[in-house]
C-alpha cells in the first residue's frame, strides 16, 4: 500500500496513526517514512491541500503530530503557533 492511500484510508475513517505503526504497514524505516511524509507536506503545500501528513501522531506528543511536522509547516510558511488548532484543523480538511 503506498503511503497517499494509506493516509486517505485513515481521513475516511476519522483516525489517526503513530509513526511507528505507519511505518510498520508500509514497511519503511523510520527516516524513511519522514522523507516521505515531508515530500508529501510540500507537495500538499504546492497544490494548496490540506497537508495530509497531519494525520500522523507522535507517541509521546498527546495525540499530535511529532515536532518535525511543525518545523516543517512552518518552513512551508504556515503559522503553527497554535499546534493543537493546526493540527486538527489539517485532519478535518483531509
């Protein structure tokens, strides 16, 4: 399964995913799986989507994404200030 559908599964679904867990399912390693979900965070950025890359969780980050996410948001020019309102308002956009 490639990454794009696996996420959109999740966004029909209303769930949210570990990077671990992620990683698992697709059979990537972590840094991996980060290089793909950044590329996809810039191609979503490009095309003025919601950064589906959202829908991931950290899991020591209370059900947000991990602090990568953010840093790279915010080099895409995107205010993250308000990590939580950021993030669940990309996962409802999905």
């Amino acid at each position: 399964m490639r990454l794009e559908d696996r996420l959109a599964a999740l966004a029909a679904a209303g769930e949210t995913i570990t990077y671990g867990a992620l990683a698992r399912d697709l059979g990537l390693r972590m840094a991996e799986l980060t290089a793909a979900l950044e590329q996809l965070m810039e191609e979503d950025a490009a095309a003025g989507r919601p950064l589906r890359a959202a829908l991931c969780r950290g899991r020591l980050s209370d059900g947000l994404p991990a602090r990568g996410f953010f840093d790279k948001a915010a080099e895409l020019g995107y205010d993250t200030s308000d990590p939580a309102t950021f993030a669940l308002s990309h996962r409802r956009a999905v």
